[in-house]
C-alpha cells in the first residue's frame, strides 16, 4: 500500500462552522478569531492517500488530521476561556472535514464513513506517528480516516451500529 502526501484546500466556510458547532449566530471579534486560527493550523493539516500497489490488494483511503500541537492550541483555549475552547474544537473538526471534502467532494453534505482499517492501513499509521485501537480510534483527536474512493455511508462504516445518524440502525429496527 503506497501513503502519499497530498494537498487538500479546505475554505473557510461559515455556515459550515456554525452547523457543525450548532450556533444560531456568531459574534464578529469571535468569527474574525476564528477566521485567523482557521488560516494557521491549515498549515498544520496532514493529508495522505493510502492506495492499493496491486490489483486485489486492500482498499485505498484518505487520511487527514492535525497534529498535537494544533490539539493542544485548542486544550489551552478550553483552560483559559471554555467558550473559545468549544470554538476552537469545532473549528478544528470543521478544518479537517472541509480539507476531507475538498480532495473528495462526494462528501459534501453526508458523513465521512470510518471504515475499519487494513493491517497495511494500520503499518502506515505507525509510520505516522499514528495509533489505531480496536474501538475504532486515532491518537489524535481531530481526523478523518474513510475510503478513497468514495465506496459509500454507513454501510462501510465501523461505528455504524453506534453512530448516532446510522441509517443502517434505523432499516434494522424497522425490520425487527
């Protein structure tokens, strides 16, 4: 499995931010902070491609995240003022799914399916830096692991039968 590093361009995107973090309006001093962090730790995104080398082999994927400084820029903000820390966390969630979308626009608007990772997968998460456990968790608190290309939702999706928007839980208890 090959691991490319990539560039993605995420774009600041308001609407998107106030979605994800569930305001009805936001303050001018905080959107203009925002905006400005927004424009730093895009620069601290990591964006890779994961791609099969031979034909049959494992799936590809996309892998974006930001690293621990950028996690614990956000941890401060929650220990100085817990708005801005609130903020700050969704802001970086923003930043990672925007960059997700902009390498694969079939994301834009649905979820970002977290498949179960290959043991090729889980090799070039080591050589990252980067830590996969069973329950379907990174040692990082801010990324995107899904399939590249784009295979689909839920139905690839390992925390489909906990995910709060799993439509695969919903056929299921409606054929029970």
């Amino acid at each position: 499995m090959s691991l490319d590093k990539i560039q993605t361009q995420p774009e600041f995107d308001l609407e998107y931010y106030m979605e994800i973090s569930g305001l009805m309006r936001i303050e001018r001093g905080l959107a203009e902070l925002l905006e400005h962090y927004w424009t730093t730790w895009e620069k601290e995104l990591c964006a890779y491609k994961m791609e099969p080398t031979r034909t049959g082999g494992d799936d590809g994927f996309l892998l974006v995240y930001l690293d621990a400084d950028t996690e614990a820029a956000v941890q401060r903000a929650f220990e100085q003022h817990t708005d801005h820390g609130f903020a700050f966390h969704h802001l970086a969630i923003t930043l990672v799914m925007s960059a997700a979308q902009s390498v694969m626009p079939e994301l834009i608007g649905g979820c970002m399916p977290l498949p179960t990772p290959s043991r090729e997968a889980k090799k070039k998460f080591k050589k990252l830096g980067l830590e996969w456990d069973d329950s379907g968790t990174m040692n990082r608190s801010y990324v995107v692991f899904t399939p590249y290309p784009y295979k689909g939702g839920c139905e690839v999706c390992h925390s489909c039968d906990t995910c709060p928007s799993s439509q695969m839980r919903e056929i299921g208890k409606m054929e029970e």
